[in-house]
C-alpha cells in the first residue's frame, strides 16, 4: 500500500490559478535573453537551468523500450512487439516500470513512445513504432503514456507527424491530404494528448506538404495547440529545427539539443524588428515553467530511492511481454510445440540464435544487464539430457569481401567528377574491402566517383552471391553483364545489399560497380561467392543429426535502425542458409527476427513452423523456448500486414520522392552561410488503403493478416449482439461470447471491425474499433463487451472539416484477425 501511495504522489497535478501565478511570477523576474536561453536544450539531453528563478536543469532520456541514455538498464519488449500483445493493460505495466527505470536514473523526460503508422515494410523504425492501425496505436499509446506519467515522468510522444520513411529524412516532405492525415496518421496524437494528458510531443525530421514538422503552423498550432488544447511542451527531434523565425512563430517550444536556431542570434533581431512577438517567447516559456511545475520537479528530487537500477520486478514485466508478443504464423501439422522428453539432440543455427536481439538500432535501443539469447532460452530449458549444438552458419563480412577470387585484377577507375566523365586515374588492385558504414566520417566535398570493374568465373554450378555496401550517405549501382542487379540509393546509409544469381561451371560474368563516395577515403566493399560454399560446414553437420533444428534469422541493430530504411529481403545469406539447413533436416522451425514483414518466398514452403519474435527484449531467448516447448501458449498476433513482396506492399508505388518534382529550401542558420537543401516529394498516394485497409478493400490477400496469430489451443465465437437501432452519434454497445474449445490455457484477441457500406464518400471496408485481450482456460467462456463511440462510425469530411457519420447502415465484424470475422450483424444509426 504504502508504495502504490508513493506513486500516486508522484503523478502530475492538474493546472492551478496557484501553479499559473508561480509560472507568471517567474516569468516575470526573467529577462529577454533568459528566456531565449530557456528555449533551447543544452549537452544534448538537458533542458537549460536558470538559476535567477531557481530553475534546475532537467534531464532527458531515450526511450521506447528502455532508459537508454543512462548505462545499462532492463530492455522491454516495446514498439512492434508492445503492438503484439494487443494488451492494454500491459502497455501501463510498460509504461510504469520505464517511470521507474527513469526515477531511478534521475530522468525527467522520457523520449518515447513513436507512434508513427508502419505504413511500408522498409521503414527502418518500423520495429520501435507500433503498428500499421491508428486505434490500436491509440489504444496502446494512451495507457503507455498513462503508466509512464504516472511515476511523475513526462513521456514524450513522436515523431509528429507523417514520420513513415528513414529514407532521407531532413529532406523530403510527405505530401498527405488532410483526410488521410486526419484518419491515418494523426489519431495516436491526437489520443496521447486528449485521452492521456501527455506533456510533451517531438516534431518529426520531415516536411509535411512542404513544410517542416518544426515550423508548421497547421500541425502544430492549429490542430495539436488550438483544436486538441494542448498545454504540455513541443520539442523538436535531434537537429530537426531548420529555420529561427519559422520555428518561433511555427509553435516549436523547445530546441534540442541546443539552440541552433532558436537563440539570441536569430530571435532578439526578430523581436525588434516585430517578426517574432515577446510574448510568443512568453508562451513558450510559460509551457516550459507549467508543466515543471506540475511535476513537482522544482520541489522534489526525480531520484527515487525506492526503485532498483537492477530490478528483477522489472525483469519479469520484460519477460511477460515478450511471451505476450511472439507470434505464431505457420504450424503445420501441430509441429510445435516440442516436446523435450522427445528429443535427444537440437541444433541452433544462425546470426540471431546468439548474441541476443534485444532491439533494433539507434536512439531506442537499450543495453540489457542481463540479455537471454535463443540459445541459452533453449539449454536453460531443456536441460543437460539435451544435447544442445549452435553455430553461426555464415562468415563475417569482411570474409566474404576478403576471400572473394576474382578472374584476374579489379580496375579502379577514379573520375573528377560526380557522373563517371573526365579523364580517369586508373589503377588496379586484389580486391575490394574497404566498406566501412559509418556515418561519422570526414565529409569530403571534392567532386569524386569511383568505377570498379572486374571478372567472375564460376567455379561449379550454382547460385553465387553479390554482397556490396558502402558508408553512410554514400551511393552505388552494381550491373552484371550489363545489367543492374543492386543499387543503393538510400541518402543516410543502408546495411550491405545483396542478390542471387544462377551461374554455370566456368561461366564468366563481368562485373562493374560505381560508387559514389561522399566520405574521405573509400568506404565500399564488393564480394562474390558461392552460396553454397558460403554456409559453414558445422550447419550441414549439426542438422542431419539433430532431431528437431531452430534456425534464428532476421535483423539486428545494423540491418535494422534509426538513420536507414532495411531491405525486404532477410540480410545477405540467410535466404541460403535456410535453404542449406532444410535440405539436411525438414524437422525445422524458423524464429524471425525483425519489426515487421519479410520476404520469405525462398523457404517458407520448406519448414513446418514459423514464429515472428519482433525484437522481444532482453528476456526474448527465454521466451522464445517457453513457447517453442509448451511453456508458454503463443498469443502474439500481427500488428501489420505480412506482405509477401514489398512490390504488394499498397505503398510501393508511392514510397519514394517523385521523380522531377524536387524543390529548393533556404535554410539560414544564425552565425553561419545560408545553405539551400533539395527537397523530395512522396506523395501518399496510397491516402487511406494502409495495410489491411487496402487488402480488404480490393479483396486481395497478403501473406498473413493484420492481426493473425496461430495458438496451441483453439477458440470459438458466438452471441453477437448490437443495438437495433441508435441515433447517430450516441454509443453502440457491441457484446459476444468467446470460449476456449482446446485442451489447453490461452489467449485470444477478439478484435471487432465496423464497415459503412452506405457511406457517401469512398470509406476502407472495414476497420479496427475495438478489440480485448481475454486469457481463458480450457472450455470457458467469457462475455465480452466492447462500447463504440461517435468516432468509430466517423470519416473526415474534407469539405466540411469536421468528423462526419453519414446516416444508414453499418457492419459490425467481430473475429480473430481483419480477414477472419465469422460474426457480424448489422446496426442501423439515424
């Protein structure tokens, strides 16, 4: 009692005449330049202290699926696996001990949740967002917020908004119909500030219709601060802030991580000259002081003695969402689960079996104390009467560049220029190793592309592979015979590309590749090898005496990340690697690592089981054997649409900017040369056919469907009931049952889906507008009811601008994934 009494002291306390006239009176005693000052952070996780008002400096922290900034800390289960467990009330018990994990370091600020739509399957961040349907990001989003405040930490919502690519991301503007971003894209906003009272939102990196994040007057001060009344603060994303004036009178409240442009250099002229008013500066700072203030953090320490920087409370809220979040997607023949007492040998193979994969790349990843791979997950459970064998399956990178045996020497080809024209300086050299993907690298702006053209000779038959990469930001094409086979075109880096090819014994292929540097030195490396030979001779070893075999491929925190969108296709060599293991054992399970769906056209006809593992923390390997052997029921379903090839993906055609249509921005930094930036267009053409939205509509199929997942028992639903008749606007009250048919404990997610087949305007078929988690055992039934509001019935009306239900009737769905609804009934609403 007397902790869950802490904890409520520690939440935030509403607005105040007493709070308002404290802020107004510190304000008061702050002078012009002070309160610039104010408006900007300082070493890079810090809000400015003033001591004239006895202000502190507050302390930041990223987040999602862990403290991050701060050391090691417990890694949860978060962005895509968090969306898994279709559970709300796991999403407070994340948000709650993340409050903790960030008393107890001292935080203030906790930078997270995203809530960005995964609108395409290549958005590198996909893994730390959440899913491709705003009402269960909303839902997820509010109680993560609501878990996270409670413990008087501010947590911090992004990336607003249309945030859904890495690709060039400074530099290209979303172009989003109102529509679309009003139903689409910006409910979990408008849910985090509405419904959970979130106190601080971080612009995106983007322009949205032309405008940056950080300086646009319709997201920010006509929708989030006018018609959403926020009050809490607007901070910009990392150097995401492009123009003084722009983000001063475009709402940005708060510069990070230092004032670049929000300072004394470019808003005090701005003042004077009436440009930018005081008393936009005012609001600014009164925002800031408010919502300090309601914190407590003025008149409290943030540390708090009684939570544990190494928490084994903590621990098992990670390992509950990470059981809550693996899904099941292929189990024929009732292939899992294993049984131990059955199998005298099992063999581990592959780049993700060890070390763990607690999460994908960049500023949401965390560094566990204690990561569980799948490897240790598995010995620890089966115990030493099982033999456990592991290898890796695949060389390191640079072996494969280094060991690649070219028909003679590589041409290098060095132009003056940045299209292959001039007169060349040739040379020649054994191989091409140099690949080096850092961003950090002295730029160098001399006009420089590199030509490398070589010979290949097949030494047997068979498929042989093309791995390039270069640094980041940096470019290349590579042709064979005159033909492309990979190009990376990715502005901010991308991990090493690859393709198969199918040659003949002594067939000779002529290489060439054009790199275009961006970096001092050279940072490419190319290599061509038989797929065959590639995979090491353990893998073929270890599965033909193995009785069953968990192969663990996917990404990791370099092929998966912040800064670079991620291929379709698995990284290099896994493809084969499968290929390899399955042709020496069927008795194969595939764990996928990664945020949402991949290509797996090449085995997935090969092996009877396979289970999505997202990036499940740091108690993933654990989880992961509990339920590969009955442990643990599997009760994750899809957060996405699994597509089958990123050319089905409903936002192919659309993902990258519009050839020709780019346009200049002036960007003018305080104290430095104006620079102009070319800026690409993607245009949303998709507009509302996102994910499901657009399968369902054409009647087509993807892979696996939004909100599937597979579990070891099975579950009936029955006794759909929905009003009659409502008037427009006032809630439906939505009840059924569900029960259990199977012999064993588990999970399920009924999920229920509205249609408006009368619509006027052009509506999706159906969409997502309530679900609930029920844990039931075997034969019972639970009685579920589900209330929807106006909002579940509403599409916006761009003429009108306002939300809209058009009288008629409407389809209400209930069922197990968006494509399986046996239950439906009809409401009428006048």
């Amino acid at each position: 009692m007397a902790a869950s009494m802490a904890a409520a002291a520690q939440a935030p306390v509403p607005d105040s005449p007493t709070i308002e006239a404290k802020a107004k009176a510190m304000l008061a005693k702050l002078t012009l330049e002070e309160k610039i000052k104010l408006i900007s952070g300082v070493d890079d996780l810090y809000t400015n202290a003033m001591p004239s008002v006895g202000l502190p400096r507050f302390k930041m922290s990223d987040a999602s699926v862990g403290v991050r900034s701060w050391g090691p800390t417990t890694a949860y289960a978060g962005g895509a696996a968090l969306a898994a467990t279709w559970d709300v009330d796991f999403a407070r018990k994340l948000g709650e001990s993340l409050g903790r994990d960030a008393r107890v370091r001292n935080v203030n600020f906790l930078l997270g949740p995203g809530v960005n739509i995964a609108r395409s399957p290549v958005d590198g961040r996909n893994f730390e967002y959440l899913s491709e349907d705003p009402y269960l990001n909303s839902a997820l989003a509010v109680s993560y917020i609501e878990g996270v405040q409670s413990q008087g930490v501010i947590a911090t919502v992004k990336h607003f908004a249309a945030n859904n690519e890495e690709y060039s991301r400074h530099d290209t503007s979303a172009e989003v119909d109102e529509r679309t971003l009003r139903e689409i894209y910006l409910p979990s906003f408008e849910a985090a500030v509405t419904r959970a009272h979130v106190d601080a939102v971080m612009n995106s990196y983007n322009l949205v219709n032309n405008v940056h994040a950080t300086q646009n007057e319709f997201l920010n001060l006509k929708v989030l601060k006018g018609e959403w009344g926020f009050h809490g603060i607007l901070m910009s994303d990392w150097d995401s802030t492009y123009d003084s004036i722009g983000a001063a009178n475009g709402g940005l409240d708060l510069e990070m991580p230092s004032g670049r442009f929000m300072n004394a250099k470019g808003l005090l002229p701005a003042i004077t000259a009436g440009t930018v008013k005081e008393s936009t500066i005012d609001d600014k700072v009164l925002r800031l002081l408010r919502t300090e203030l309601r914190y407590g953090f003025t008149e409290r320490p943030q540390f708090d003695p009684a939570n544990s920087t190494y928490s084994l409370a903590d621990r098992a809220v990670a390992l509950q969402g990470a059981r809550e979040s693996l899904t099941l997607l292929k189990n024929d023949g009732h292939f899992l689960p294993l049984n131990a007492a059955k199998i005298k040998t099992i063999a581990i193979i592959g780049p993700d079996a060890w070390p763990a994969v607690p999460s994908g790349g960049g500023s949401s990843e965390a560094t566990p104390f204690t990561p569980a791979s799948i490897v240790t997950g598995i010995a620890n459970l089966v115990g030493p009467d099982v033999q456990v064998l592991y290898t890796r399956g695949l060389p390191d990178l640079a072996d494969v560049f280094s060991r690649s045996h070219w028909d003679g020497p590589i041409r290098v080809a060095t132009y003056p220029s940045k299209d292959f024209t001039g007169t060349p300086e040739n040379s020649i050299q054994d191989n091409i190793t140099d690949y080096n993907p850092a961003w950090w690298s002295r730029a160098d702006k001399s006009p420089r592309t590199i030509r490398y053209t070589a010979n290949f000779k097949a030494d047997k038959a068979g498929k042989y592979m093309i791995l390039a990469g270069a640094g980041g930001g940096e470019k290349y094409r590579i042709s064979i015979d005159g033909k492309q086979v990979l190009e990376q075109k990715q502005v901010e880096g991308q991990s090493p590309l690859s393709a198969s090819v199918e040659l003949s014994a002594g067939q000779t292929i002529k290489v060439e590749a054009d790199y275009l540097p961006t970096m001092a030195g050279s940072h490419f490396g190319l290599g061509i090898v038989s797929e065959a030979g590639m995979i090491s001779e353990e893998v073929k070893q270890y599965a033909s005496i193995a009785d069953v075999v968990v192969v663990s491929v996917g990404y990791n925190n370099s092929t998966e990340m912040e800064g670079s969108d991620r291929t379709f296709t698995l990284p290099w060599g896994q493809d084969a690697l499968i290929e390899a293991v399955t042709a020496a054992n069927s008795h194969t399970v595939i764990t996928l690592t990664g945020g949402g769906a991949t290509d797996t056209r090449r085995w997935l006809d090969k092996v009877p089981a396979l289970l999505h593992t997202y990036y499940p923390g740091q108690e993933g390997g654990t989880a992961i054997a509990e339920v590969l052997f009955g442990k643990h029921n599997p009760e994750g379903k899809l957060p996405i649409s699994f597509d089958r090839s990123w050319e089905e993906n409903p936002s192919y055609p659309y993902y990258y900017p519009v050839k020709g249509a780019d346009t200049t921005l002036h960007v003018d930094e305080p104290g430095r040369p104006p620079v102009d930036i070319t800026v690409g267009h993607v245009k949303y053409g998709d507009g509302l056919m996102v994910g499901y939205r657009y399968w369902t509509t054409t009647g087509k199929h993807p892979l696996f469907p939004f909100g599937f997942g597979l579990s070891y028992t099975t579950f009936s639903f029955s006794n759909l009931e929905v009003a009659a008749a409502a008037k427009s606007g006032s809630p439906v009250t939505v009840t059924f049952d569900v029960k259990n048919t199977g012999g064993m404990e588990g999970a399920e997610v009924p999920q229920l889906y509205v249609s408006d087949p009368s619509a006027k305007a052009k509506r999706p078929e159906r969409e997502l507008k309530g679900f609930e988690k029920v844990h039931l055992a075997s034969g019972e039934t639970k009685h579920i009811t589900l209330t929807l509001d106006a909002r579940a019935f509403s599409y916006w009306d761009d003429t009108a601008h306002k939300w809209t239900i058009d009288p008629g009737q409407f389809v209400v769905r209930v069922g197990d994934s968006c494509e399986d609804t046996p239950l439906s009934a009809n409401v009428t609403l006048n």
